[in-house]
C-alpha cells in the first residue's frame, strides 16, 4: 500500500511502474490514520486501458445520450475511448 500512496506501483494490479508506462491518475484526497492527505496515484497502461473500457460499458449502459441511436457519443463517451485508444494493452 506504502508504495501505491507514493506512485511507485500501480494502484490496481501493484504492477511496478516507470517512466514508460506509468499514467497518472491526479491527486486524490484521502484520509489516513485521522489525517487528510493528498496522494498521486499511478497506473500501468494496460490496467488503464481495462478501467476505461469497464467505464465505459457502465457509462453506456445508463446514459440516454449514449443508448439513442441517431445521436453522438456524449463527452465522457469520447473520453473514455480516448484513453482506450491511447493506452493499448
Ligand atoms: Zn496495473
Ligand atoms: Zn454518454
């Protein structure tokens, strides 16, 4: 967990991370033993790649936007498969 806080290793499959396919998730609040912290979590490509499509299905499955057939991929449709595509596993 220490080194999951500190963005040394994934924050989903504790893959340990570098320069080349680290991505960073932005700050997180979060409280430890009483105190409130900011923490940097960081991911593997692969397991962003995943989080992304698992989003998105949920994201599809409730949005209205998404389900009508004549209109657009909403904005956080978009994004999510942007990051999809991004982060190939
Ligand atoms: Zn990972
Ligand atoms: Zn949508």
């Amino acid at each position: 967990m220490e080194r999951q806080v500190r963005g040394i290793s994934c924050v989903w499959d504790a893959a340990l991370l570098t320069p080349h396919n680290a991505v960073p998730l932005g700050p997180r609040k979060a409280r430890r033993a009483g105190d409130r912290i900011t923490w940097y979590p960081r991911a593997c490509r692969s397991c962003v790649a995943i989080a992304a499509v698992t989003q998105l299905a949920i994201h599809t499955a409730a949005c209205p936007t998404c389900q009508s057939e004549d209109a657009d991929p909403c904005d956080t449709a978009r994004a999510l498969n942007r990051l999809f595509r991004e982060y190939p596993r």
